[in-house]
C-alpha cells in the first residue's frame, strides 16, 4: 500500500466557503440539464404514450453513446486542477483544448456510427413497433448533437478544473430555455412531432458547445497556450482516459439493462419506467454537484501536496452527501403522486409511476454518498480503480435484471417495476461499498500533478 506523507495539521483546513462556490453553480447547471430533459419528456408525453415510450428508447441510446466520452469531463478536470495546484495555468488550458481536439474526433465518429446503427439499436430494446419507430426518428436526428455534446463535456471539465462552475452554469441555463423553447415551438407549434424534439436539443446543444468553446479559447490566448492539436498529447489524452471508458460502459450498460427490462412490460410501463428515470436523472445530477466541488479541490490539492486537506475534504463532502440524499429522497417521496402527471395524463402510466418513484426516493441517501465518493476518486485520478469497482457492480446486478425480465414476462408489471428498481438501489448500494472500502486507505492520496 502506497504511503501517504507524513499529516501536517496545518494543511487539513477544509475552505467550505470555496466548496459551496463551486458547488453551487455546479448544481444550478446539473439541474438545469435533468429540467431540460423533464420538459422534453413533457413535451412529447403529452403527443401520447407511445412517443413518450419512444423517447424513452432513443434517449437511453444517446445518453449511452454520450455517456461513453464523459471522462472527456472528468479526466480533464483532474488533469487541470492538479497542473493548476501545481502552479502551472499554461499545462492546465493546453490539457483543456486537448480534451477539446479530442471531443471533436470522437463525437464525429459516434454520430456516424448511431445513426448507421439506428434501427437495430432500437430493435434490440423489444418495445413495440410503434415505439421503436419513434424511437429510431429521434435517434437519427439526434445523432449529430454527439459532437457538441462531447464537447460540452470536455470544455465543462477543463473550466471545473480552473475552478470555475460559474460560465458552465450561465451557458446550461441559456441553453436548456432556448430548448425548452424550441421544442414547444417545433413539436406542437410546427407540428414535427418527435423530430421537433430531436431538432429543438441538437439546435440548443450546438450553440452551447460554441458559447464555453469561446471561453476557453480566450483564455488560451491570455495563457499563450497552443491552439493547434498536437497528435501525441491528444493521443495520451485518449489513453489515459480508457479506465473512465470501461467504468462508463459498465454503468451504461447496468442502465441499458434496466431499460431492456422495462421493455417487456408493455408501453405504459415502460413510458412510467422513463418518468422514473427522468426523475432519477434530475436528482443525480443535483447530487453531483457536491461530487464536482470534489473532483475540482481534491485535484487542486493533491496537485499542490496537501494530502491532508484532500483528506479533509473527502470526510466533509460525504458527510454533506448524505445529508442532501435525505433531504431530496423526502421531498421526492412527498411529491411521488404529483410529479407522474406532469408528464403523463394516462391514469395506467400515472399508476405504475408512483410506486416506482417511492423506491427512487428511497435510493437517495445511497446515491448521495456514491456520488461524492465517487467525485473524490476522480479528482484523485484514480480511474483504474473506478473501472474495476464498476464492472464488478454490474456483475452483481445482471442477474437481478435477468430475473426481474423473467418476472416480467409473467408477472404483474407494476409490482415488477418496483423490483426492478430496488434492484437498481441494490446496484448503488454495491457502489458505495467498494468505494467506501478504497477511501478508507491511503492509496488514492498520490500527490504531484
């Protein structure tokens, strides 16, 4: 076991002022990203369950394709905080506009590849005809806001890891109204159906990518820090992200199963399973905000040697991460009966919702600490372990998801539903062990950027 330095009392001082600065916009704009998705599931819910079912389908598959790049955002906050705390602002932006090259690269590829494989991708999920319809429309246009979405992701790590949580929060909740604005218009003013949708997100995301693309090129420019890609660093890039790869494949695919099994149980469902998991979206990224302030102030002080401090600041924010488990998990529950017709006015999809929503409700506390937890390996580097951790996860979870599809082909669907996620919580909780286990030591505490 590696050995951390030796405690110096006077650097274990938490700043909880700096952490909930940068915790806070960091919520602002997680949550404006669940907010936007919540209108766009209300938006089309309301043109009737199927669309609503469809939504459900393409959007997993985009969110899975995206969710592959994320360490595009969280790599590079740590690369950034720890050359930041190592006194370097010119290495830190230079690792930022190679996450950029990066997004670039691999966003033109995942759209190429989506929307070649839109059809069998919606195919493999065994939704009804209808739905997969609607399902594989969206998915073709949505395909080409992967590029910018990627970018958003590797341009919001770069500025998270300057300690700046506020231009990301600005830019997410300009673009999320514009959204929200555009779809109204194109769904049920132009009449596009699921298409307007797809067009209204691709149109918002792209001049979001733009917006935080101008921020960090300016501060290129005042660092005199290279524009042009340099293949070598872009490359290392890629490979020092493989770990965070394997880690997001194992998590998307736990949730592609959960999907895969609501699929069976018939299109209401599987729309009042989306309206669970939209809910469930909005939270984690609320709960990730804290798991943001960590990532970006473990980084920083790791890169500058405060090994204690880190330390510190890992105890407080999982302390401050099951308190605001609890109290989202309360509020979820009090509101469980109200948030299903919000999307949804068909009394079979508001009936198999409420149930389901009382098991989210009851996962927060869990998802509260792995999320920090979580944020605090990241800041830390510690991808490898992160990947294994997660793959073990999803081990343990496939078959629980295997036995609730079969209790699904036979059972009643809403008593199904409630298994299936208290055996996604089940899977959190699986998290939270191991990641507990590996903050118990020192082995995450290397120091030096």
């Amino acid at each position: 076991m590696a050995t951390a330095p030796p405690a110096n009392p006077g650097d274990a001082r938490v700043d909880r002022r700096e952490i909930i600065g940068l915790a806070v916009p960091a919520f602002l704009a997680l949550v404006a990203e669940p907010i936007f998705l919540a209108a766009d599931s209300a938006i089309v819910g309301h043109l009737g369950t199927i669309p609503l079912a469809g939504l459900g389908v393409a959007g997993s598959v985009l969110m899975a394709a995206a969710g592959i790049f994320v360490f595009l955002a969280y790599a590079t906050t740590s690369v950034v905080a720890r050359a930041m705390g190592a006194g370097s602002p010119t290495t830190a932006i230079t690792a930022g506009l190679d996450g950029l090259w990066l997004a670039l690269g691999l966003g033109a590829i995942a759209a190429a590849v989506v929307t070649a494989a839109a059809d069998p991708l919606t195919a493999a999920f065994g939704a009804s005809a209808a739905a997969q319809e609607q399902a594989t429309t969206y998915l073709r246009i949505g395909a080409l806001g992967l590029p910018p979405m990627l970018v958003l992701l590797a341009v919001t790590g770069a500025l998270r890891g300057l300690l700046d949580t506020r231009t990301p929060m600005l830019v997410a909740v300009a673009g999320f109204a514009v959204n929200i604005a555009l779809n109204l218009a194109f769904v049920h003013g132009f009449h596009w159906g699921i298409a307007g949708s797809a067009w209204g997100t691709v149109i918002a995301q792209t001049g979001m990518a733009l917006a935080l693309t101008a921020v960090l090129l300016r501060k290129a420019r005042a660092t005199h820090a290279p524009l042009r890609p340099h293949p070598g660093r872009v490359l290392a890039a890629a490979r020092n992200g493989i770990p965070l790869v394997v880690r997001t494949l194992a998590l998307r695919g736990a949730i592609l199963l959960t999907v895969w099994a609501a699929a069976v149980l018939g299109d209401a469902p599987l729309a009042a399973h989306q309206i669970a998991a939209t809910v469930w979206s909005f939270l984690a990224f609320a709960l990730d905000a804290l798991a943001i302030a960590a990532q970006a102030v473990v980084g920083r002080d790791l890169g500058a040697g405060r090994v204690d401090t880190a330390r510190a600041v890992m105890r407080t924010l999982l302390r401050w991460g099951l308190l605001f488990g609890l109290a989202v998990g309360t509020l979820t529950a009090a509101a469980a009966g109200l948030v299903p017709r919000l999307f949804s006015s068909d009394p079979a999809v508001i009936g198999y919702a409420v149930p389901a929503l009382l098991v989210v409700a009851a996962g927060q506390v869990v998802a509260g600490y792995v999320f920090v937890a979580d944020g605090v390996l990241m800041g830390a580097g510690d991808f490898r372990y992160l990947a294994w951790a997660m793959v073990v996860a999803l081990a343990a979870y496939a078959p629980v998801v295997l036995f609730v599809r079969a209790l699904g082909v036979w059972g009643g669907p809403g008593r199904v539903l409630v298994w299936l996620w208290g055996g996604y919580t089940a899977f959190m909780l699986a998290r939270a062990v191991s990641l507990g286990w590996r903050l118990r030591g020192d082995r995450w505490l290397i120091p030096g950027s």
